[in-house]
C-alpha cells in the first residue's frame, strides 16, 4: 500500500482533552512524557504553572491522579525526561533546576507519589530541554550552555562536561547564542538554538550549521530509507532534514525541505508498520495548526485543534494509536488507524 494512501485515511478523530479536574486556561501544558508501571501507562504533562500531573486512559474514561508542584507555583515545567528502568522523571524547568523524582509507587488511595531525590543546578538560565542519552548520563540546556550529569552508584547525578556556546559573527549569528533542544544519535549531540543554528557535539568536536533564519524549536534523529538523519522545526516556517555523514555524524547535509506557513514549534514521528518502513512527521504550529508530513517531506493533511493555540509538545502512544497534543491552554488529542 502506498504510503499517501495509507496516510490518507490516518485520522479518525480529532478530538479536544482536558487534565480533568482542574481549568487549563489557567495551567497550559508545556512538556509531556509516559511512564509504564507494572499496573498501567501513566502520562506525565508539566504545566505552565510548574505543576506535574499525572493520569491513565481507562475503559470509562480518563483517571486523573495527584497533582505534584514541582517549582513552587511560578514556573513552568517546559521539558521532560524518564527513566523506564527505575521510574526517575526529570523535570527542566525555568526555576534553572532539573528536578530528579523518583516516581515508582502508588499509596492507598490510589494516588501516585513523586518523590523528590534532587534538584540539579542552578542552570545558567531556563532549563529548556532534557535529554535522557543513557541511564547513567543526562544532558540539560540552561540559556547557551549544554550541562552534562552522570549518575553515581548511590543513585545521585554529578555535574560533568559543560559545552558553551558562542555567537558567531562570521555566520551571521551575533542576537543569542541560547539553546532550545536537544536530541542524541549515538555518541553525537546535537542542539538547536534560538539564533537558527544546529549544533553537533562528539568528544572535543564541536560543529555548527547556520540551518534557518529563526529559532530552531525543535530537532529529532531518526532514520529516513535508510538515512541517519536529524529533522529540525524552526520559526522560519521551515522543515529540513539533514543528513548525518557515515564517516562523521557532526557533518550535516540537508537534504530535503517543507515550508509551512506558521511557526513550527513540534514535531514527531509516527511509524506505520512494524518494519518501520513507512512512517509520517507529525508537525505543529504556534496557531494550533497540525501537519502530517511524508517520509519525502509531502503534506498529506492538516488540521487544527478547536482553539487558536500554540502547540508545544507531542507524545506518541502507539498502543492506542493516539498522540497527545501539549498547547497554550491545556492537552489535546487525535486518534489514527492504519
């Protein structure tokens, strides 16, 4: 089956969730993440109010757990990464910490309990992006510098490698240097910054790529028909996907493009099959916009969620073969079948 075909008739429903119990005008969601425990999936989403709530999808509907304040009330929680081995959730956020909690138990009451096993930092400046490379190694970025965390046989996180980053003039890049996302292939790291460039790290190597003409809001890895590559969404309405060079993953080619008319500021991957040889990019906008892109970079549709918002985050469950949707006033949703 081709794959416009197959995409064609991905969406069933587009459909508008809300964190129960509580107004999500007042407390968007800004980062999103899952957890399987041994009784069921529980979805994380960081707010803009600092707060982590937690729940599950049931047959009757959504189970809402505890609520769990994690910078004090005042800020926001814009990045998430966990652990699947032991439950440990990392939570950036503008307080300049990344916030260790051990998150494995439930009490009596059905509630979920996030326990608090350190506060890594102070960061340099908000802490935009987490990335979990390995169970023993954490990167986190505060304003323009990368921090590096190895965890230690007692379970605690030591501070390691810093990199820096610097404006360039040369490359036309003198406004910040501040970086946004993070996302790891291998023994290379790469990064994207609000000045439009593409950072990659490998050792002592350090590379940059001036990639867009505004901030890169998010970057992946991922293989494309047999292409290692990083795809990268940016303010300039741009979607490129780079080549990684055999030889040196550092090297960046671009390779193909897909301009929207908005403001990119997510994106996923969707794979279809089990081979994961047929997939789609899963784009969203700071207008509340949704694009399914091909492998070859082709809009197959768009759709938007009932408000104008500004999308910040997906999280693909394949199990249910939904994608939940992070925006300005709460969480979203659409369900596909293929």
């Amino acid at each position: 089956m081709l794959l416009a075909a197959v995409v064609a008739a991905l969406i069933i429903n587009n459909l508008q969730l809300h964190l129960p119990g509580t107004l999500t005008q007042g407390e968007g969601v800004t980062s999103l993440a899952q957890l399987k425990t041994d009784r069921e999936l529980l979805f994380l989403c960081g707010t803009k109010q600092g707060s982590l709530w937690t729940f599950s999808f049931k047959d009757d509907g959504v189970q809402q757990h505890n609520k769990v304040q994690v910078t004090n009330g005042r800020y926001p929680i814009f990045s998430m990464a966990v652990d699947e081995n032991d439950g440990t959730v990392f939570c950036g956020g503008s307080d300049r910490f990344v916030t260790v909690l051990a998150a494995t138990h439930r009490d009596d009451n059905n509630h979920f309990i996030a326990t608090e096993l350190q506060r890594l930092g102070p960061h340099t400046g908000w802490v935009q992006d987490v990335f979990l490379a390995s169970p023993n190694l954490l990167y986190s970025i505060g304003c323009n510098c990368i921090e590096s965390w190895q965890k230690q046989s007692d379970r605690k996180w030591k501070p390691g490698k810093r990199f820096v980053i610097e404006s360039d003039v040369a490359m036309g890049c003198t406004l910040s240097s501040d970086l946004l996302c993070l996302a790891c292939r291998k023994d290379t790291l790469y990064a994207g910054g609000v000045d439009g460039r593409i950072h990659a790290f490998r050792k002592d190597e350090h590379s940059a790529v001036a990639a867009h003409k505004g901030r890169v809001n998010a970057l992946m890895t991922t293989t494309i028909r047999g292409i290692d590559s990083v795809l990268t969404a940016s303010h300039d309405g741009w979607v490129y996907q780079w080549k990684m060079q055999p030889d040196d993953q550092t090297r960046l080619e671009r390779v193909q493009a897909f301009q929207s008319q908005e403001r990119n500021t997510a994106i996923l991957q969707i794979r279809l099959d089990k081979n994961d040889t047929e997939g789609c990019f899963v784009v969203g906008t700071s207008r509340g916009t949704i694009l399914l892109l091909s492998d070859s970079m082709d809009l197959l549709q768009t759709f938007c969620l009932p408000e104008p918002v500004a999308i910040t985050a997906f999280l693909h469950v394949p199990d249910a073969k939904m994608v939940l949707v992070a925006h300005s006033l709460g969480l979203g949703a659409f369900h596909y079948s293929s």
